[in-house]
C-alpha cells in the first residue's frame, strides 16, 4: 500500500488488565496481534506519525493515562502491555465508551493535527475498532485497519466486521507490514 498522508495510528483499548468476561477468548488473538501493533507504531514513530492510544477507563472516573497503564502493567498480562508502552510522544485519549470519539476530545485533537486519516488498531475488532471506524467514516475521516493487527473474540464477527469496514465505510483493509506510513 502506497505512502499515507495526514495520518495517525490509533491504538485502541491495549492497555488493558485483561480482566473482564470475554478475556480468555480475546487473548489468544491479542498474542498474535501485539508484535504487528509494535511494528506499527515503532515505524509511525520512525516517521514521525502520530500515535494516539484511546483506551477505556475501566469505569474508573478517577483514573488517568498513567493510572491506568500501572493498572495493567501490574496484571497477569502484563506481557502483552509492556511492548505497547506509549512513549514521551504518544497522546493519549479516555474513553468510557466503545467507540474512540463518542464524547471523547478526539475529532477536536485529529483537527488539531490535521489529520485525515486514522489507522486503526487494536481491539476488539468486531466491537470498539469497528464502533470506531463507523464514527471516523462519518467524519469524513479515510480509514485504513490492519487485519492482522487488531483483535477479535469471535473470529467469524472479526471478518465479516472487517467486510463491513471495507463494504460499508469504504476502509482499506491491509496487512500491517504492507502499510507505508
């Protein structure tokens, strides 16, 4: 895939403890997904591409991006945590719901940037990426979702939720090596 202009990789919902009903089947998927997210976002900062972690607050109303990253580091999974460690640069933006920008300051901080395009990666593929796709189309926001590099609980909702960001919302569904940030 071809050089991407005005973008940012947004890496959803990964600083996570893991700890709620659907974890055991979300884990083996985020296992594989975790080294293409790392990739991807070590070749956006490579380049200079914004990464943006949005990540759940885990109805913790006190919590902040720190609190919430030592929160999951101190878990059980911590292994899939540490290698996703937003750095110096990276933004980060609190959400309560599925999607990224529902009452979040994300659109305000994607026009800030100028950006126009998302890179979408994470999870879960078939809830919170594909919520989040659906609000980024509506935005008139190019979108683009690394298959490999999101996670699913249900495989088969993955793809066809993966179809429907490709059919419905016009989104480029590629490889996360294939992508040229």
């Amino acid at each position: 895939m071809g050089h991407v202009e005005n973008c940012a990789v947004v890496v959803i919902d990964m600083i996570n403890t893991y700890d709620h009903a659907d974890a055991d089947l979300l884990l083996p998927s985020a296992a594989k997904a975790v080294p293409l997210i790392v990739r991807l976002i070590q070749r956006a900062r490579e380049r200079s591409v914004p990464v943006i972690y949005v990540n759940d607050n885990f109805g913790e109303w006190r919590s902040h991006h720190g609190e919430i990253l030592d929160t999951a580091l101190a878990g059980p999974h911590a292994n899939l945590v540490e290698p996703l460690r937003p750095d110096d640069e990276s933004l980060f933006v609190v959400k309560a719901r599925h999607s990224i920008f529902y009452e979040t300051p994300l659109a305000y901080l994607l026009s800030q940037l100028d950006i126009r395009h998302v890179v979408l990666c994470g999870q879960v593929t078939e809830q919170c990426v594909l919520y989040s796709a659906l609000d980024a189309h509506i935005r008139h926001l190019k979108v683009t979702v690394p298959h490999d590099a999101v996670a699913h609980i249900h495989e088969n909702l993955a793809e066809a939720a993966l179809q429907m960001m490709e059919r419905n919302m016009g989104a480029t569904i590629c490889s996360a090596d294939s992508l040229a940030l």
